[in-house]
C-alpha cells in the first residue's frame, strides 16, 4: 500500500487506479546490454562466468551468465544482488541469495 501527499480521498485514489508507478532509483545504473561481456565474480571475488545474454523485460530484466563448464546461470539485474560494477575492467559483482546460482542445474 502507498499513501501519497496529494491524494486525500478515496475517489483521487480511484483516479489512479491501473496508471505505472515511476520512482527514481538506480535505473540508469542498471543496463543490461552495457554489460554483455563481462566477467562476473561473487562477493568473495571467485569467477562465475561471463554475461553471454541479457533476457526478460526492462522491468525484469535477467543476465545470462556462462560459467567455465559452459553451464548458464540466470539471475535477476538488480541492485540487491549486482552490488558492483567495474566498467574499467568489465567485470560485475553478485552477491546472490544462497541456491540462486544453482537453481538451474
């Protein structure tokens, strides 16, 4: 539930009723095909793979990492799990929720 400063009634709130929410967040920061290419690592710095695919929506997007064995891995472009980013370098930082790596194998 969300309450917002210029809506004080129930029929504003109707008003409102199937429009998209925008908040301002780290969207600009979170593009998946910028990072095709790239290494990723998770936090304690071992490799994972290289971002092969970005797939899903703008709203959901997912990268597609292969890992050495040629395995892929799916995990969600988030902020919460891609805590970093290395242009420079061209690598990512995961710290991903614990089976989210192998929820697919």
């Amino acid at each position: 539930m969300l309450l917002f400063r210029s809506v004080d009634s129930i029929s504003a709130a109707q008003k409102l009723l199937n429009c998209e929410l925008f908040a301002p967040g780290q969207a600009a920061e979170i593009d998946g095909e910028n990072y095709l290419d790239y290494q990723v690592q998770d936090a304690s710095g071992k490799l994972l793979g290289r971002v092969s695919a970005v797939r899903g929506s703008d709203r959901n997007p997912l990268l597609e990492i292969t890992d050495p064995d040629g395995n892929e891995i799916l995990v969600p472009l988030v902020p919460e799990i891609v805590t970093g980013v290395d242009h420079e370098r061209r690598r990512l930082n995961l710290d991903a929720p614990a089976g989210l790596l192998t929820l697919n194998q």
